[in-house]
C-alpha cells in the first residue's frame, strides 16, 4: 500500500467523521429574530446609548442578547455595567436600547470603536405539563398558565370550590336534621326529619362527587395541554409559511423538503 493510497483513506475518514459531526450537532439557536440598525452615541461623561432593532421575534420567545465593542485593531470590550434591552429575557419587536455605564467598566474607549449587538441563544417559553400539580393546592390553578385565556381556568376554580362549599353546607343541614331526628319523639316530625337530612345527605354526595369530577377532569386536561404547548414550542423554529425548498434539523439530522402554495 503506497503512501498516495493511506493519504487518501485518511482523508476520507476525516470527511465521513465531519458529515457524521454536522448530521449529530444539535441546532443551538434558530431564532428568525434579526438585529439592525445598530448605532451609539455618547450621553454626558459618564455613559453610552447603544440603539438597535429589533425584528421577527416569536411570542414567548427568550434570548440572550449581548453587547460588545471593537476597533480597528480588533480589540474587544465587553461592556459589564449594562442595562434595559440585554442579557436574557423575553423580547419582542422594536426599537431597544442599551445603556452602558463606562466609567463603572474602567475600560479605555479611546479610538475609533463599532458596537456589535448579537443574539447568542434563544428558547420558547411554554407552560408544561407539570402545572397540573398546581391544582392539587387550587383547583383550576394549572390552567392559569397553560391556557392564554383564563375563562375556563377561573370557571373550573369556581365552580369546584362552589361544588365544595355547597356539599358542606348540604353535609352540616344532614347532621343537623339527623340529630334533630334522634331528639323527636313524634312520628310524623321524625319521619319529615329523617326525610329532610337523607335529601341533604344525598346533596352533600352529588356535590362532592361533582366537584371532584372536575377537579380530575381539569387535572388531565392541563396535563395534556401541558405537552401540547411543550410540543409547539418545540417545533416553533421549524414553522416555515414560504414556498420553495426547506432545511430543518430534526431528529438529530437534518429533513430536506419542497413546499409550494396553491
């Protein structure tokens, strides 16, 4: 085996590791947010205005934006006495602004300078499956945060804690007639006594029985939700509306595709 045969197995291992590499390499940031207009200005002695735009964020979308400088010698600085529009939270479209504090920073900003406003990671924020958990404190309360509407949310508390006081209520009427029973001593009273708190009685278990229903029925739909909103924050970096062919990463490797709309 020649040496031109070895250097070209060689080479082929290296290509086949890199594609194996790049097909097993997970998407860290696919946000579609984009950073323009970028621009500073320097306000008293003490700090600077950096501007920008910011455009195609998603709804619940966090990133992680940060600020650095550099010049023409490319020198870096890294600004740490910041505040408003940076670091991680959720961001939605406009105009933002950073303001730096230079001085606190005790850098030397002598020389011309580029500031440069970058999107280092980003996630969709979603309320999951566990949330159902928090009905066993409140009824209702997982739906607060899985659902963006709290109409059914608030229905599902009052009508389960409604449910609940009226079998209590139902439940000390029954107690109450039955001793009223087991102190009467004419027939006719204690047969409409004993009437009065079997009705009761029979009220207090509809009630319970009623409102524990929903309570179980509420728990497994803020589960189910749960995994749903899991599900589309997932695939929120795969939605794509235009026609034409299609990359995404998915199931640790990529998906080709075509779309067209008719």
């Amino acid at each position: 085996m020649d040496i031109l045969t070895l250097t070209r197995k060689k080479r082929f291992y290296l290509i086949l590791i890199l594609f194996i590499g790049i097909i097993t390499q997970p998407a860290l940031s696919q946000t579609k947010a984009k950073i323009t207009n970028v621009d500073f200005r320097l306000e008293g002695n003490r700090y600077i205005i950096v501007n920008y735009n910011l455009t195609g964020t998603l709804p619940r979308e966090e990133m992680t934006i940060e600020l650095q400088f550099i010049n023409e010698n490319n020198e870096k600085i890294v600004p740490k006495s910041v505040i408003n529009d940076i670091g991680k939270k959720v961001y939605e479209d406009g105009q933002k602004a950073i303001v730096w504090d230079f001085v606190s920073d005790l850098v030397n900003t002598t020389g011309n300078w580029k500031a440069i406003v970058a999107i280092t990671s980003s996630k969709i924020l979603f309320s999951g499956p566990g949330n159902a958990f928090l009905n066993i404190l409140i009824p209702g309360l997982g739906g607060y945060y899985v659902d963006q509407k709290k109409g059914r949310a608030v229905l599902s508390t009052l009508s389960t804690l409604g449910l609940v006081a009226y079998g209590v209520v139902e439940r000390m009427q029954a107690d109450k007639f039955y001793n009223d029973y087991n102190e009467s001593t004419t027939p006719s009273e204690m047969d409409g006594l004993y009437t009065q708190a079997n009705d009761a009685n029979h009220k207090y278990y509809m009630a319970t029985r009623a409102a524990a229903g929903i309570w179980a029925l509420d728990f497994i739909y803020v589960t189910i939700k749960g995994f749903h909103n899991k599900k589309v924050a997932k695939n929120a970096y795969n939605a794509y509306t235009g026609d034409g062919f299609t990359l995404k990463h998915a199931n640790n490797g990529f998906q080709v595709g075509y779309s067209v709309t008719f």
